[in-house]
C-alpha cells in the first residue's frame, strides 16, 4: 500500500542523505559498466559466439572446457599438410612450412593470453557481479522494504494524532446526557493508546532502518576497494595482452627475415614459373618507385650454379652509385646481414638506397656512410 500510494504520488517518502544516494548511484554505475567491459572482452577473446555459449554452458554446469585448436594453430596444420602435399622441398613448399610453423607459434601465444586474460581479468569481473555486487543488491532490497515500512509507520502515526486530536478538540455538545461525556472521553482515551500503539511500532522500524543502512552504507563504501581490485587486475590484463602482441611481433619479424633470405633463390628457380610473379610483386611495386638506370635483362639464378653477372654487380667492393636515381629511406625493422655482401640494419634509422642493373626487385643496394650492401625492400620505407 505504502509502495503504490507512494507511486500514485499520495504518500511521503524518506529520503536518503546524498552521500548515501551518490554511493548508490556508484554502485550502479561500476555494476553496469563491468557488465559492458565483461562481454567485451569475452568477445575480444573469443569471437565465435556459438564457442562462448558452449563455454558458458560448460561453466553453469561445473564442467571442464574442453581444449579447442585455435585459429592460428589450424592454419599451421592445414598449410604443413599441403607442403607435403606439394613436396617440402619445393620453394613453395618450403615457405609453406616456415609460415605454418609460425602460424603455430602464434596460434600457442594466442592460447596463453586467453587464458592470462580469463584468470587474470575476466574472473574478477566476474566474481564481483556474481558475489559482491549479488549481496549490494540483496542488502539495497531489504533497506527498501524497511524504508517502506518505516514510512508506513509515519503515515500511521500521523493519522492516529490527527485522529485524537480530533476527538479532544470536537466533543458532542448536542445532547446533555452524562453518556456523551463518556463517550467522547472513551474514543479520546482509544486514540491515544492508537498513538502510542504506532509511535511504538515507529520506534521499532525507525532502529530497523538505521541498522540496515549502515549495512548497505558499508558495502555500497566497499566499491572503492572494488575499483582498486579491478585496477590491478586491469594493469595484468594489459601487460598479457602487451606480451602476447610483443611475441606476435618477433615471430612474424623472424619470419619475415627468414623468407627474405632466400626470397631471391624462390624467384629463379625453374621448378615454378608461376612463383616468382606472385612472390615479387609487391616489393616489385615499391621498387619500381626508384629512379633507376636501364637495367639488362636478369639472368635466373639456379641454385649450385653461379651467376657471375649478378655476383660482380652485386659485390659492395666494386658497385658503383648512379648518378641519379638514389632516394632515402627509413628502416623498419631491424635486419642481421646474412653475408658480406649485404649491409645490416638498425630499425629507424636513415640510408641512401638505389637499384642497379641485374638486381632482383626484391633488393637495393643500401648505404651509410662508408658502408654498403645489399638491403631487402620490404624493410625500408622509402621517402619522396
């Protein structure tokens, strides 16, 4: 009665203080937000929604998640499987091994940051919505109900005291009979035990009350310690998440270093003539931005025959810069130079690249200073 009358807007309410209601309006809004950040981060982790319905059906049910492949790790498996196919000692079987058994690596990263991130962040989180946040909410309710009756009280005692008031004020005067008097006297002496009746029962509610919100004061107060819990939990979930991106980065680096030390040897070998088209074009492309002097035609490199023209054009003791044509570049990642004939790399750093005749695309001839190499295309930025 008190709940709908106070909705019909018939009734008075207490209010609580507004620190009381700046805590609760906390509480909400550090609730609702972990839910956001939550389900965010499940997705984040795992994108298939059909696998995260498996995994939360598994967890309501008290069961082992079962292991899952990741996307990575099947990719390694599919591409092993046709570099068998297609012969391991092909230049494209070859390759296909080295990126699969990257694919893999990563495919393993990703499986260690999942579960980092799951028992570092996400359980958290979720302890505090099925936990804490679970006792605030059943705590808020009963603080409500006593509210309710505490205001019900209010409403009862103020009618009793308008009553008797009422019945002292107003005596029946119409009749002179001694029973009035009695009368009157009797329904006084009924409302002010009613009174008393209800400041009673006001009493009562009224400690009820005070008890139950210093209750939920403290728990709603114990978000602060909540926030700070969620704070480290979210400085681990970022220094996961910073490992797992830093190995990602090395693996496709080495791989990168690893390919561009025999891409040259892939582009003339003649057991594929549709290869070196697809493996050369875009480096092809960012080498054709170079100025460059006419070139003659590139004599195919066959692996245990020596190609004298590319080896005397390419020997740093005897190559010569055009005289135009050589532009900057900044490097990109940092390269170990394989032999003498190239020039080794530090990440940002600033060269003098050009193309001479008979190069492969994939590769300039870089300089600083007195030193000079070959350099592999795909690690320069080259500058207008």
């Amino acid at each position: 009665l008190q709940f709908t009358e106070e909705k019909l807007g018939q009734a008075e309410k207490t209010e609580l203080d507004a620190h009381f209601e700046n805590l609760l309006a906390r509480a909400d809004c550090t609730k609702n937000w972990t839910e956001k950040i939550l389900r965010q981060t499940e997705v984040l982790l795992q994108p298939n929604p059909s696998a995260r319905v498996e995994e939360f059906l598994y967890e309501k049910l008290d069961r082992k998640v079962p292991s899952r492949v990741t996307n990575g790790e099947l990719l390694a498996q599919y591409m092993t499987e046709a570099a068998n196919d297609f012969g391991p000692g092909t230049p494209y079987g070859k390759t296909l091994i080295k990126v699969g058994e990257t694919q893999r690596r990563l495919g393993a990263a990703e499986r260690d940051f999942i579960h980092s991130a799951s028992i570092n962040f996400l359980t958290p989180l979720r302890n505090f919505l099925e936990g804490d946040w679970r006792t605030i909410s059943k705590e808020r309710r009963i603080l409500q109900n006593r509210r309710l009756d505490l205001d019900a009280c209010k409403a009862r005692l103020k009618k009793a005291k308008a009553a008797e008031a009422k019945a002292a004020a107003v005596p029946d005067f119409q009749e002179t009979r001694p029973r009035n008097y009695v009368l009157s006297a009797s329904a006084s002496a009924l409302w002010s035990d009613e009174v008393e009746k209800a400041e009673h029962e006001l009493r009562l509610t009224q400690t009820e009350f005070d008890r139950q919100a210093e209750v939920t004061r403290l728990l709603l107060e114990g978000i602060s310690s909540t926030h700070v819990n969620h704070l480290r939990c979210l400085h681990e979930f970022v220094e996961s998440q910073t490992n797992y991106y830093a190995q990602c980065y090395q693996y496709m680096l080495d791989l990168q270093k690893q390919l561009g030390r025999f891409s040259g040897t892939f582009v003339g070998n003649a057991e594929s003539t549709s290869a070196p088209a697809a493996a050369t074009s875009p480096p092809a492309v960012a080498a054709a931005t170079l100025p460059a002097v006419p070139t003659i035609p590139v004599v195919p490199t066959i692996v245990g025959v020596p190609n004298t023209v590319a080896e005397s054009v390419l020997n740093p003791n005897e190559v010569k810069p055009p005289a135009s044509g050589t532009r900057k570049a900044r490097v990109l990642y940092d390269y170990e130079a394989a032999d003498s004939t190239e020039l080794a790399l530090l990440a940002d750093e600033m060269i003098t690249v050009y193309s001479l005749p008979g190069m492969d695309p994939d590769w300039l001839i870089g300089e600083r200073g007195n030193q000079k190499g070959k350099v592999p295309v795909t690690y320069l930025e080259l500058l207008s």
